[in-house]
C-alpha cells in the first residue's frame, strides 16, 4: 500500500514537492484554486489525483503565504487521520507560526526554487541537496517533527531547525535584501532608454549571475516584504549604510579599505559551506530530554543556530520514567559544537561517531 | 610559418589570450614580472617560449591597469616589425587612451573572466561567445583596428566598437558597480559571527549567485575604482537612492511600487541578449568613408552605441580617388538600425543581407 499526501497549490514548489513524493513510491493527490493548472500537474503526472484525500498522512501547503493558515486548518479540520502531520513551504514563517498554533502544523522552508513556474517547471530532484527549513516550537508535537524530518529527508533535503524569528532575520540577509537589490541592480542598468542597448550587451557573465535572481516570477514578494517588513528594513539600512561607506571609499580613492572591504567579502564566500555535500562522516547524538514541552523545538533550533543540519533523527523513549532520548545524526565534525552547548544547558548528552 | 603574438602579463586574462591563439596555431612568447608566473605558463604550454619576441605582429598587455601604458611603449620601442599592433585588456579606457595616442595601439577590454588565476586557469576558450570591446579613436590606424578584429574574433569573441569614455560609464553599471554590491553583500553576510553558520547553511542558489564575483581575486579592483571613480561614484549614488526607494517601499507596504519595480527587473532581465548567440542571419554594410581621421571609430562606435556587434570588419580602397569602403558585418536584424542613423550623418551606406 502507498504511502498518501496531499499537496495544496500546484505552483513550481509544490508541483516538485508531489512529485519528488510520487517518484519516490507515494500517492500523490493535489489541488489548486487554479483548476486549469491541477488539471495540467495530473497530465503530467505530477499527482495522480485532483482534490482533497482525507487519508493523507501528511499534507504539503504550497500556497501563497496569505492563504497558508486557512489552508492548514482546512486539512486538519477535513482530515479522517488524527496523525495527520501538516508543514508549509512560505518564505516567512513568524506570522504564519504566531497566527497558527497545532502540534501536528510544523511550519517550514524549502531554500530551493528555479526560474520556472507550475507544473511544467516541477522537478522532483529540486530539494537534493537542499536546505529545508523546519521551525518548531513548544507546541510542535516531536513524533510530528520526526516524522517530516525524515520525510523531507527522503526527497533529498536537509534539515536545519530554526526557532521562527530567527529563521525571519537570516533569510532577510541571505534571500529578501539580494532578491530586492538584484532587481535594484537590474532595473538601474534597465532604465537607461539610450545605451540601452549597448548596455546589455556587455553584461557578462559576474552581472548575469547577480541579475539571475530577478527574472524569478514577482508574485510571492509583496506578501513576503509585507511579512518580513520587520527584518528586512533593518537589514536593507545595514545595506545602504554600507553602500554609503563604499561610495566614500571610491570617492576617496581609499585603497586599504577597499582591499579590506573585498579581502572580507572573499574571504566569507569562499567560506560558504558547499551545497548538498554530505560530511564524511556523521555522529549520533544522544540527548535525555524530560517529557515536557518545547524540549524538542529548544535542542533542534539550538543545533540550526549553529548551522548544524539534522540528518536523522529518532525519538527512544526511555526505561528510566517520563524521559525520552533524543537521537539526532549530525556531521561528525561539527558534534562537539553542539554537544557543549547542550550540557552547558543541562542536557545529559552522549555521542559516538557512527559509519 | 606560424604567426607571432607576445603577451605581457600572464595572469588569467593573459594566460588565457595565450593559450586560445597557441591553440589556434600561433607562436606565442610570453612574459611576467613574476619569474616562476611566466616559467608556470610555459611549463603548461600556455606559451611557447617566456621573454620578449621583437617580431611579434601583435602583442596584448594584460598586466595590471597602472603598468599598461609604460608596457605598450617598450613594445613599440622594442620591436622590429613598424606594423606591430598593441592592444590591452584594462577594465578601464579612459585614462589609458588619454595618455597614450598612437595609430597602431588599440585598446580593449574582454569582458571574460573566472575565478581562476595566473597561467593554472587558463582557459583558452575564456572568450568564445563573450563581448570584446574596442575602443577606437580618430588617431588609431583602421588597418590595426581591422587586423586586430579578425584576431579576436577568431578567438570566438564577439567585437563591439565603444568610445573609451562611454566603455566606462558601461562598466560602471553593468560590472563595477554589481561587482562592489556583491561584496557589500556578502560582507554584510559575513559579519554576523554569532549566527554565521546557520546563515550561511541557509545561503541558496541566489544568495551564491549574487555573491560568485565577489569570490574572485581583489587585486585588480583597487585600481579599477581609482580609474573609473568618475563613473563607479554617481552609479552608487543612483544605487543608493534607489535603494533608500525599496526600503520605503517595504516600510510601507507599497505593493504597487514594489510589484512595478520587480516586474520592471523581470522584463530587462529577460530581454538580455543570450550569451554568444550568432544571428540566424548576418548583413553586409558597406559604408563609404571619406579618407580621413577618426571616421573608422566614428562608424565603428556609433554600430557600438546601439549594441550591435561587429562579426567581421575590412576596409576596401576605392577606385574613385581618396575614399574607402568600410565593410561591416553586422546582424541582419540590426542592420537598418546602423544605416539609418549613418546615413543621418551623411554616410553613403549600401547593404545587403549574406548568407
């Protein structure tokens, strides 16, 4: 027997969510309030069914951000299943978590996308390699938690917790302000009616590459800027800021500080963590966690905080009375860092590489 | 009998020149101030021999912009052929030509490159499909100019003729001002160090692609922003308030503003030329030039003001006394868009499509 889910919204990531799933042996029923492009993702063989399936085990909204919370309570109220496990997929997650609060909702964000659109853009293998944000909190049922975590794994994906906020804050600075500015860019060299022309004929390959995010379709950003207005103008006046001093620095001729200034600048990217590689080698942690709320949601989030991804995780549920274990695989390199942390919180941790 | 070329800095750009005409079956001496740099490009093959070759008939100077000038006069002074061409490879015109007039030295500007360096990442086939600007002016000899054409674009690159002021007011939009913005960017990533890890475990395709150039080497940019400040400076100033425009957009919730700016971004974007494409079909202009000064640069940059390449390039004495003919071939599509305004100038212009 397959294994169900359900997909709301058939847009690019939904679309590669179903079918990364249904490559991947599930049964696939999916819908949208556009019934034009529910119709075109079953064709394709994106889902095998248009609609709702109650008997979903785990449900997928990939709508706009605005219609998330409806969405999910949609599900959960329809849903024949109590296990039913619901996450989104919206690029901002603090007012979609501070309006919904469910054990069985667990709010997340696959950093993956492409210049394509809808069903005919789905690709199954979008998420390889991936980060997949889940942001947990005190309410998030753990066999919730576990349960999505190695499914998204499955697709390919890691999982980085992240406390909601905090989750808002970095993709201000690693997603919204260069999305924003990349069309800045653009749309400075775009608007130059004269040399036009010239213009774009000498845009190589560095402009490209930076330009390549604006081609992106415009359709989520106004709900995101309005849902993450709070960290995104703080960091668009770092931005500004910045941009003031190296405009001195170019005016000045001040050579020291801009040699500093792309010295750091090159230094931090070559320091970017390569993409979808796996450590050589991983560590099992071991964690005793007391049986109360927000255990789960205060260790994971703890290891996302310091750029530690999840690989697997388990919940054993000890002999010892109303504590569990909480078993989490993470890079072998990177285990001490988390374990400190925890003991320093008062967590009984143990770990041991494994292969 | 090979024919001769000399390269005088063997970084990438240089390395890279040396390698595609060694490949294309020249004779290539090269030479760097670094001893084991030039000793580096020979043991690789990127050239044949390391030293100065005085019967080279043409010579790139790829050392950095401050030691261009001094270069092309040794190379002058040194050599034994009178018809010797000297091009260069600076990001920036304007100061160059200004201080250096001679017939048979063209100046110029690959806009190729990669993160690579010295001979090691050399890539002989760096420019094919990839736009080579030069930068004519009324003293330079059309026959240097028409000689250096067919050399480049038998390297696969694709010839735009600009003024060394307008070159540079370009390259201020479209590479030195993003390429500064990248590094902001990526500073401003950079510079968080308690949540450094999870930010840049979050880092996706589009924050890499925003920042790729800034992990390319930063030596040449404290001199490009020396000799560019004049353009690079109201560039950013425009950045700035464009920016400052965005971030009131995203106080405010303005998401006419913001879904007009991003679909402004989205449409230049998607209008930028492909990369390389030849034209399905080419025209022959043949434009009748009056002997005298500055009319190649003339012709040739006007076609370069309006984007339009130049694939090939002679120039044909006229049996009718002290005139030429000037042939370019251009894209079809483009080509009424040369004539008219040559023609508005009082050019005699013919032209037919050619297969």
């Amino acid at each position: 027997v397959k294994r169900r889910a359900q997909v709301v919204g058939l847009g690019l990531v939904g679309s590669s969510i179903a079918g990364a799933l249904r490559t991947r042996g599930w049964y696939l029923t999916g819908s949208d309030l556009e019934a034009a492009r529910a119709g075109r993702a079953a064709e394709l063989g994106v889902v095998d069914a248009v609609g709702t399936d109650t008997m979903a085990e785990i449900a997928f909204v990939a709508t706009p951000a605005s219609a998330v919370v409806p969405a999910v309570l949609d599900l959960i109220a329809g849903s024949e299943l109590a296990e039913l496990i619901v996450t989104d997929v919206a690029g901002v997650k603090g007012p979609i978590v501070s309006e919904l609060s469910h054990p069985r909702f667990v709010a997340g964000h696959p950093m993956a996308g492409s210049e394509q659109e809808g069903p005919d853009g789905a690709d199954p293998e979008l998420f390889v390699g991936a980060t997949w944000v889940l942001t947990p909190t005190d309410e998030t049922d753990p066999s919730a938690f576990t349960a999505l975590q190695s499914v998204i794994a499955s697709l390919g994906a890691d999982v980085v917790a992240l406390s909601p906020d905090r989750h808002d804050e970095l993709v201000a600075v690693i997603s919204h302000v260069p999305h924003l500015t990349s069309a800045t860019l653009m749309s400075l060299a775009g608007e130059s009616p004269v040399d036009h022309a010239a213009l774009m004929r000498l845009a190589a390959g560095g402009f490209r590459d930076m330009t390549r995010i604006a081609a992106g379709s415009p359709a989520i950003w106004p709900d995101i800027c309005r849902d993450n207005a709070g960290a995104i103008v703080p960091v668009l006046d770092r931005l500004i800021v910045q941009l003031t001093e190296v405009r001195r620095i170019v005016a000045d001729g001040d050579r020291s500080a801009l040699s500093s200034l792309l010295e750091r600048a090159r230094s931090a990217r070559q320091n970017l963590p390569p993409r979808g590689v796996r450590p050589v080698a991983v560590a099992e942690l071991r964690v005793v966690v007391p049986d109360r709320p927000g255990v789960l949601a205060e260790v994971t989030t703890l290891a996302g905080e310091l750029g530690v991804n999840i690989y697997d995780l388990e919940i054993a549920h000890s002999a010892e009375g109303p504590r569990g274990v909480l078993v989490l695989v993470v890079d072998a390199a990177l285990a001490e860092a988390v374990v400190t942390p925890l003991r320093a919180r008062g967590f009984r941790v143990s770990w041991r590489t494994a292969s």
